[in-house]
C-alpha cells in the first residue's frame, strides 16, 4: 500500500503576460484502495495536476510524496523507475504502438523494467479483460473499446499501486464506457489498487469514493 500526498503544489506556464496558473497551491491526500474522481471545467488544471501528481510533469513548486518520498527530488532514473513500478497510466488516446502485438504491447513495460514477465498474473488479466483471442492480433484489428482494454492491460502489467486515467473513456460509447469503468473498479475492489481518475461524465464520478473538484487550479 502506498500513500500520496500532495503538499501546496503550483505550476505556472508561461510568463509575463501570458503566464497561466494552471495549479494554485494544491493539496490533497489520495486515499490508498480507493476511486478517486478528479472533475472541473475544461481548462481548471485537472489533467496538469495528474501529470505532476504521476511524475511525469515536474511542478513549479510543492512537493509530490509517494509514503516519505518527496518524488521530484529524485533523479530522472529513479524517477523513471518509480513510473513504471509504481504508476500506471491510461489515457483518452490508446498510445498503443502499432506495429507490435496485442500480447507484446501489454508485456513491454515489464520488460523495459528489465523484469521477468508474470506469465500467469498477465494470462490472468488478459482473461478478465477479454482480451484471450486477440492476444495476437495487432492493435488495428481491434474495436475502440477493445484498444482501451489493451492500453488498460498494459497499465496494470506492473502491477502498480496507484492508477492514473485521463478520461479514458472520452472516446468511447456508452457500453464500453460501461465495461472499461467495470475493469477498473475490479482493480480496486479486487486487485487493491488506487483509481485516480479525470472524468467529465457524472455516472462515473458518482462511482467514485471521493470526489475533487477542481476550478482555476484550486479544489473547491
Ligand atoms: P484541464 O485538464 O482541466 O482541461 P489543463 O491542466 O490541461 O486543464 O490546463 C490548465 C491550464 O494550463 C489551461 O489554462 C491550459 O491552457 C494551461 N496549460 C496546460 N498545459 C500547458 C502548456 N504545456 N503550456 C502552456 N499552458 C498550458
Ligand atoms: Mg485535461
């Protein structure tokens, strides 16, 4: 189980007169094993305080705690490392390469990790997701919904502790929408393991445990 904490976070784009707040002294606490919904207008700093709070997008100040690390005083290789052991993430677009397999895609985090790959535990996924007779297929022969469970596989590979999604279903109909959603409270509800979500879609937010509400880069 691992803890997040966000303390005061600010990140400013730009200077002068076209300098932009997009987070204006943040601070929260994520729960561990829970669904947490990010929502606010376009524009108010949602998917900027996601990237600072999964590492991949340093803050102007403020500090990001995953347990008693104070993560963006790390190095870029410790860093890194904590993204692919720690995080996963999934986004609106499926960012699935190509022109490698359905099966290869969801395994090459892992062995960018230079670790062996839990055959059984990703066997496992692959089933609950769905996804067993397309496991050799390439990623142009799958429907959306199909593409976004793939792109879901490989963001739990590694096993994280925490999950980060950026609207993940923005593209997708209602009954994917529906089945990607199912997946991803099985991975708290049953795999333990913390949703951070952003989400402009109120049936999903009223799924959430906790609700943040974000507005000119403050929680409101
Ligand atoms: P949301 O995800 O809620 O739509 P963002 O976090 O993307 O909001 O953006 C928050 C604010 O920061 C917006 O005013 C946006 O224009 C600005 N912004 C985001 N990314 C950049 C960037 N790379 N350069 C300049 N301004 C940015
Ligand atoms: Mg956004």
């Amino acid at each position: 189980m691992k803890n997040l904490n966000i303390k005061n976070l600010k990140k400013t784009y730009g200077k002068g007169d076209s300098k932009v707040n997009a987070l204006d002294g943040i601070n929260l606490s994520i729960e561990p094993h829970k669904f947490t919904a990010i929502v606010g207008a376009s524009g108010s700093g949602k998917s900027t305080l996601l990237h600072c709070m999964a590492g991949l997008d340093k803050p102007t100040s403020g500090n990001v705690y995953l347990d008693d690390i104070d993560i963006y005083t790390l190095n870029d290789t410790k860093l890194s490392e904590i993204r692919r052991r720690e995080f996963g993430f999934i986004f609106q677009s499926f960012n699935l390469i190509p022109v490698i397999k359905v099966y290869d895609n969801i395994v090459m985090s892992v062995s960018l990790d230079g670790k062996k790959t839990d055959k059984k535990y990703i066997d496992e996924l692959i089933d609950k997701l769905g996804l067993k007779a397309h496991k050799n297929k390439y990623p142009n022969q799958l429907s959306g919904g199909q593409q976004q469970r793939v792109a879901i596989a490989r963001a739990l590979a590694n096993k994280p502790s925490v999950i980060f999604a950026d609207e993940p279903t923005g593209n997708l109909d209602s009954k994917t929408t529906k089945e990607v959603m199912d997946i991803l409270k099985l991975c708290v509800k049953e795999f333990k393991q913390t949703l951070v979500m952003i989400t402009h879609n109120d049936e999903i937010s009223k799924m959430a445990d906790k609700v943040i509400t974000i507005s000119d880069g403050k929680i409101v």
